[in-house]
C-alpha cells in the first residue's frame, strides 16, 4: 500500500508510535546515501527555542524536517522529504 506524504505527516504528528525508513543526507559534510529504520518512533513536541548566545530557533516547517524520538536512542532530525516508508507502507510525494 502507498500513502502520500500528507498522510505520513499526520501519522507522524499523531499519538501512536510508528515506525520510519528514511535515507540520510548531510550536505555540508557530502555524506549520507544509506537507509536508516527506526522503530517505535514519536515526535518530539517538547521542543522549545532556547534563548542565549549560539541558540537558534529550530525551523522545522521551514526546513522541512522534523525531530523524531525511537524507543530505544537519541532524538534524530530527518527531512521529510526523505522518507521512503511508514509503518511498512510506501510513502509517495505525490
């Protein structure tokens, strides 16, 4: 089954953990090309801008990417845009 990335956002911003494939990719540092999975997976929606010298507002919506926390690890940043499936079902951008 293919679900359009529309969809895969709100299961995403939903209250259920779900389970991600998506490919990495780090422009600044020509590094990614592999597929990660993870797990268990939920939103990070604690996140708060910071205030002080180095702090930034993280931008999300902007950058189109969001922050995802897996049942077991550290919180990871993925770019929606790089998400290939979601809870075993494809994820087109169409």
């Amino acid at each position: 089954m293919i679900v359009n990335l529309k969809e895969a956002l709100s299961i995403i911003h939903g209250n259920q953990p779900f389970d991600v494939e998506f490919v990495t990719a780090d422009k600044r540092r020509q590094t990614g090309g592999e597929f990660k999975t993870l797990t268990g997976c939920r939103i990070n929606k604690k996140e708060r801008m910071t205030s002080g010298p180095g702090s930034k507002a993280r931008n999300h919506y902007r950058h189109a990417t969001r922050t995802i926390i897996p049942a077991q690890g550290h919180p990871v940043d993925i770019h929606i845009f790089l998400i290939t499936k979601i809870n075993g079902k494809e994820v087109s951008l169409y």
